[in-house]
C-alpha cells in the first residue's frame, strides 16, 4: 500500500491560494476516480477537486473556511501499490487535520440554556440515520426554518449537493407527517438558544466584494417610474402565440433589450473602471451580468453579447445560467467579464432599493416589483402597471445628467415597446 497526496492545484488567473469551502469525504471513506473530495473557492467562483485515484482518506489537509495556498497538501488517500510519496516522505498533516477544527465550521449553534422551555417537535417524518454530533450540510436560512418550525436538521433527509437540506426537504418532512398539537405553545415559547455563523466561503466574498465596493466606487442612485402596461401586454401576447414552441418569455429579457438599445447613446455607462490603473474601458459588446440569489449567496453569471441576442435567446441563456448558479455548476467563465449588472428581486422587489455596484462595472440597473394603481392618462383615471427602477453608478465615471438619461431612454423603450425592435 501507499500514499497518494493531492495538492491543492494551480486553478489559474494567477491566483496563488484559494478559501477551502466544504468537504465532501471525511477520514476512513472510500473514494473511486472522479469523485468529488471538496469545493474550494476562488475569488469569481466554486471549484470541485475530483479524485485522481481510488482509495481510502487518510488525512484532510484543511478545515471549512480556511485560505490554502496553491501547491499545499489539500488530502492524503491511501491507494494501492507505491502511491505518489515515499513512505519517509508522507505528510504529518494526517494526526493534525482529521478532525475539524470547531471555530471555523460552517454553522456553529449553541444549546438552549437548561431553564428554557423545550421546543415540541411538530414533526414526526422518517428520519435519517445520523449520528447526535454529526452536522447536517444547510444554509443559515434553512436552519432558521428548521428551528421555528421545530424541527431536528439531523433528521432531515438532505437532497442537495453533497446531502445538503434544502427548503424543500423541510417541507417534505412535513408533509410526511405533523402533528400540530403544541404549535401554539411553541410559538410563544421563551427563547434562549443563539448562534454563531463564520463567514466563510462564499459569504465571506460576497462581503468581502460589497466592503470594496462601497469604500471604493462613488455611489449614487437614481429612482425612475416607468408604465409597463404595454410591454406586458406584448409579453402575453408573444407568450401566448410563440410559448410553446420558443418558450415563455418574463421581463428579464425586455429589460436587457432595452439596455442594449440605451447603451448605443451612452457608452460610458457600459464601461469598467481599473482605478488603480486609472483607466475606463468602453466595450462595444454588451455583457449583461444577470443578479441571482442561490444557496451559497449572491452570484452573478453573465449573458455574453446580449446585443447579438433575440428576446427568446436571451431569455433561454438567463434561465441556463441562473439554474446553474442556483445548482452551483456555473463555471468561473460564466461568472465573470459583465459589463453592466442587472438585479431583480421579482415579487419581493419592493418600491425602491439601492443596489451595490458590482465592480468593475460603473453601473447597476435594479427593478422593483410591478404594481397595478390609477393613474392620470390624457386626463382620465385609468388602472395601469407600473414599476419602478432603482439603479446605481459609480461618480467617479458616470456623471448624474448621463445617469438620468440613460434611465430615462430605458423608460421610453419599455413604455414604447415597438421601438425596442425599430433599427
């Protein structure tokens, strides 16, 4: 038998160490070629390390969270015959790494204080063999619902990557079986319970880039309404005759089409400013970074040449990219390169927002939710759709008047629909 060590990789683009995001073997598994051992990541995306060998792990060389340069022992797998080491030359790492270290796991969550009055289980779903310690893989959210719906993530049969729960698997274990009984009682339950979350792994980017983007870019936003009523009716009406066989289309792909006409006019809003450099680069191309919420966090795939797209393009390209974002399989290129950044929080869009600048980019375009109210047309009081738009740009590149009309060309294609596609 011998030793067969992994490094961690050289990922490119220059980066020299990259944050260990989650393990997906532990110390004593079997593993065969191609598995998946962990995710690691960089500063633009996740990264599985598949397994080059079959065999048996014998050391992790990381804990969730921690930063590894690249060329450092990433894991040691015992594998048939000599192996990649000699046997004076095998890693220490073995005795140190195996157990995770407590500070830095993904969710840290203290016990109730004895004198707090015990949650009533409402749930009596079939549960998962897993041992008292063993932490079940979940984002804070999942664990906040799992707490107020009283129920033991332990329990939960997993269904995402690497066995992660998932919202949905809390609502099948409900559904399997709930007895309401101590609903009410438990509602009304004093609380003590607290919990600590690291921020790591994806989190820790995301706050890591907001931080450098608000101390960096000079923000300002700028608030317009617009009246979609036409173009939703457009949207139902190309729906209703081209869905099924094209695909049914949502405003997303409206909007960007009305991005890339208004960008013709304003070339210094489709920009990246290098400020260390002190250079503003204008793109031709119109590389639209689509916002999308997963799991993990934030994260930002981007539809590639936008202009050269159809509605139907466009719309195909944003659903491909948000599934894999959301899934977790968008590659470092599909996360990367936009030139102008387009959020939406759909139903939940509120009445105004300021959206975060995704650097380098000078400008982000933010769409609230669509609201039916009267309004004041050719002096009648008639019921129309409206929605605002609240968007953001960097002062330093973008002054407010180009801002202000570059919105407001944005409005007049949405408005007048039609002139999205007059070339």
């Amino acid at each position: 038998m011998g030793t067969h060590v992994i490094k961690m990789p050289d990922i490119g683009e220059g980066i020299a160490e990259v944050e260990l995001s989650a393990w997906h073997v532990k110390v004593g598994d079997m593993v065969v070629e191609d598995q998946v051992l962990a995710d690691v990541m960089t500063d633009k995306a996740m990264v599985d390390i598949p397994s080059p060998v079959h065999g048996k792990v014998i050391a992790l060389g990381g804990v969730p969270g921690e930063v590894m340069a690249v060329g450092s022992i990433l894991i040691s797998i015992e594998v048939e015959g000599a192996g990649n080491v000699k046997e004076s030359a095998q890693p220490a790492v073995a005795a140190v790494k195996e157990s995770p270290s407590p500070k830095v796991e993904a969710i840290v969550e203290s016990k109730p204080a004895p004198a707090a009055a015990p949650r009533a289980a409402v749930c009596q779903g079939p549960m998962v063999a897993r041992e008292a310690d063993e932490r079940p893989l979940a984002s804070p959210a999942v664990r906040k619902h799992a707490l107020d719906l009283g129920i033991q993530l332990r329990l939960v049969r997993g269904t995402g990557p690497a066995g992660r729960v998932l919202h949905e698997d809390l609502d099948a274990y409900l559904a399997q079986g709930q007895s309401n009984a101590s609903t009410a009682t438990a509602a009304y339950a004093q609380r003590n319970d607290e919990e600590q979350i690291p921020v790591i792994g994806m989190r820790r980017k995301i706050a890591q880039r907001m931080q450098d983007a608000t101390q960096r870019a000079a923000h300002f936003s700028y608030v317009e309404e617009i009246d979609v009523t036409a173009v939703e009716e457009l949207r139902a009406h190309l729906n209703e005759k081209h869905g099924a066989t094209r695909g049914k289309l949502t405003l997303l792909p409206f909007l960007v089409r009305a991005l890339v006409v208004a960008l013709r006019d304003f070339p210094q809003i489709n920009a990246r400013y290098d400020d260390e450099a002190q250079v503003i680069t204008r793109l031709g191309a119109v590389h639209v970074g689509i916002a999308t919420q997963a799991d993990i966090g934030l994260m930002v795939p981007v539809v590639r040449h936008a202009e050269a797209r159809s509605l139907w393009d466009n719309a195909a390209e944003i659903s491909r990219l948000a599934n894999a974002a959301r899934n977790g399989k968008a590659s470092r290129d599909e996360l990367s390169g936009s030139s102008i950044t387009l959020t939406s929080l759909g139903a939940l869009g509120g009445i105004v927002s300021t959206p975060v600048l995704n650097l380098p980019e000078v400008a982000i375009v933010g769409v609230n939710k669509i609201v039916e109210r009267p309004m004041v047309v050719k002096g009648q009081i008639v019921i129309r759709k409206m929605m605002n738009l609240s968007s953001s740009f960097d002062h330093r590149v973008v002054d407010g008047m180009d801002a202000a009309q570059f919105i407001q060309a944005v409005r007049g294609l949405l408005e007048q629909p039609a002139t999205l596609f007059v070339e």
